[in-house]
C-alpha cells in the first residue's frame, strides 16, 4: 500500500511541477521569454565548458605522472604536435602547454560561471520588476468601489512581499536547479 501512495506521490509532484512551470511560462512577458531562452542558453555553454574543464585536468595529470604516454596516445601525441609548433618543444615545454591549456579551459570555465550567476539573478529581478508592474497596473485599472472594498496594506503586501517571496523562493531556486542539474 505504502508504495503505491509513494509512487502516486511521486507522479504527482512532478505533474505539480510541469505545471507550475507553465504558469510561470504564461506569466512571462516575451522579452521575458526571449531572456530565458537566451538564460537557458549560457547554461548549456557553461555545463559543457564546466565538463570541458573537469576533462582537460585528466591529461594534464596522465602525462605528469607518465610522459612516455605522450606517444602512445594519439590525442597526446596531435597536442605535442600542435605545443611544438607553437614552440613548446621539449617534454617539459609540453608540460607547460598542457598546464597552460587547462588553466585557461578552467577560467574560462569559471568566467563563464560568474556570467551565468550575473545573468540568473538580474533575469529574476526582472521578472519581479516586470510581474510587480503589471500587478499595479492592474489594481490601478480596478473601479473606484473596488478601492473602498480592499485595504491599502492588502495591495501593499500582495505588492512587495508575496512577488518577492514567489520569486525569491521560486523562480531562483527553479533556475538554480536547471543550471546546476544540467552541469551535473
């Protein structure tokens, strides 16, 4: 019994949230739209550079710890090539453009990684901006009637707070989560 309410659970909350990312999706303006694919975008460069980067260490270390490698691997031995007409001749020289290119691979990795935070959060404050603003829009719209029904601390509260709380406790953590899942 106990696993099929777990199962049933299960389905569930992934159905709750499909749904729920179509509502955000509906409720995103289509320059909104256009920012979260070009978002979704960066995390795909950024999650492969990252395994690009975690990759390019595994070489560097092999030939460390066994140079003769060099010429029984092919990659290796194209890289030595590519090193020695770039002038790094020797071994040693091999070593150091090995070392350089993975230090640079993982800068450029890390770089790209402080872009994506950049972009995370000033995609979320827009959306707070943009939903908050058509929020007031809205309430401003309403008959005079409706003002005299509702009180202002109502308005305020559903105004700063509540689109704060919705994008602060859920759209980052949801962005967050895509970005990272699709490194993992």
């Amino acid at each position: 019994m106990r696993c099929g309410y777990e199962t049933f659970a299960r389905k569930h909350s992934k159905l709750k949230m499909i749904n729920d990312l179509n509502k955000f999706w509906y409720l995103l303006t289509p320059r909104g739209k256009k920012s979260a694919i070009r978002l979704v975008f960066v995390v795909l460069l950024t999650a492969a550079l990252d395994v690009l980067g975690v990759a390019s260490i595994m070489p560097f270390i092999a030939v460390l710890s066994e140079p003769s490698i060099i010429s029984k691997n092919q990659f290796l031995a194209s890289m030595n090539d590519l090193a020695a007409s770039l002038g790094f001749r020797s071994e040693d020289g091999f070593l150091l453009f090995l070392g350089i290119l993975t230090f640079c691979v993982l800068v450029l990795s890390l770089s790209l990684k402080i872009f994506l935070a950049f972009l995370q959060v000033r995609f979320t404050f827009d959306q707070e901006r943009s939903l908050s603003s058509r929020l007031i829009e809205r309430y401003l719209g309403q008959p005079y009637e409706w003002f005299t029904t509702k009180h202002s601390s109502e308005v305020g509260t559903v105004l700063l707070s509540e689109v704060s709380t919705l994008i602060g406790s859920g759209v980052l953590p949801l962005i967050t989560l895509v970005a990272q899942g699709t490194v993992a």
